[in-house]
C-alpha cells in the first residue's frame, strides 16, 4: 500500500472586485499566515461555504442548479497548470503540502 496519495486539483483563473481595503487585508493575511492571495481566497471561501446553513440547505434544492453564472471566468492556458498536487497521506490525517520531491524523499 503506498504511503502517499496524490489528489489532483484542477484549477481556473476567475477575476473578481475587491474594495482597495479588502485587497490590502487578503494580501496582509497572507503575509500573515504565510501563503499566496489566492490560497486566501480559496480557504476563506471553502470555510464560508461549509459553516453557512442556509447556503447547505440551498445547495441541496432544485434552485442550485438552475443559477445564472456571475463569475469571471478566464479563458486560455492558466499557469496553474504546472502547480504541483497535493501530496496527503493516505491515512487521513491533515499535513501541509509538499512539493513532490520532498514527499518523494518521505517514501521508503
């Protein structure tokens, strides 16, 4: 049985608004946490997402598939396509990402 298993993640590139005060606070608490913008973004998102109820609840009805797409979405060749995956381990425990070769070193 491997010691590792490699999610792959695709992702778009979308352009979105922000007031010239919460681009300042995404860029201060990324410096903060020590990660990009954009994994601000995405971990603020998700969390929102999962804590709200009534969106849970939304998500569950007939409405949720019939929404008119608002976001941006950008089109042509995205340079997160040579992101490396996520390397987690497959007994479920929660670890930060390591670039493959460091993960590669972990596996004996």
């Amino acid at each position: 049985m491997p010691l590792l298993e490699v999610t792959q993640i695709r992702h778009i590139s979308a352009s979105i608004r922000l007031t010239d005060t919460t681009a300042a606070q995404v860029d201060q608490y990324a410096a903060f946490i020590h990660a990009s913008a954009d994994d601000v973004v995405e971990q603020a998102l998700t969390y929102v997402f999962s804590k709200d109820r009534d969106f849970q609840e939304f998500l569950k009805s007939s409405q949720a598939t019939c929404i008119m797409p608002t976001l941006r979405i950008r089109k042509g060749p995205s340079n997160d396509a040579a992101e490396p995956p996520a390397v987690r381990p497959t007994n479920g425990a929660h670890s930060t990402a390591k670039p493959p070769a460091v993960a590669a070193g972990l596996k004996a």
